[in-house]
C-alpha cells in the first residue's frame, strides 16, 4: 500500500523510453527525492502501483508552478 507524502494538482507527464507523454493522475502520489531526479510512485484504481522517474529540474519546475504538491514545498523536508 501507497503512502501518500505529496499530492498532484496539475498536468504532469513522463516520457517512457521512446514512446509518447504519459499522463499521472491527480491525487495522491509518493515522492522520493535525489539530486538529480525524482521518483513519483502512484496507485491506479484496483490497487496497482506505477512509478515515473523525472529530472530534479523538472520535478521543481512542478511543484514551483503548483502542479506537485510535494515534500521541497512543505517547510523542514
């Protein structure tokens, strides 16, 4: 089960590979954070789990435009 530390509010996508933009829903979202990327994991309807990986600076262009809620917006994280 998903443990939820951010929130999507907007349109975020990824690439998978070569294929097209892929859309994460809104809602609840996990969000681990690195240096240079991070991993957003969310859960489908029926309990599946996916997870993107994005660039760092894509991820902070998100959250700076309000489309991620996340752990770098809350104060202390």
């Amino acid at each position: 089960m998903l443990e939820p530390n951010a929130q999507i509010r907007g349109v975020v996508e990824f690439r998978a590979g070569d294929g097209p933009m892929v859309l994460i829903p809104e809602g609840p979202c996990l969000i681990v954070l690195a240096e240079d990327s991070a991993v957003i994991h969310w859960e489908e309807e029926g309990g599946t789990v996916l997870n993107a990986a994005i660039p760092r600076v894509d991820y902070d262009e998100h959250v700076e435009a309000g489309r991620i809620v996340g752990p770098a917006a809350v104060p202390g994280a």
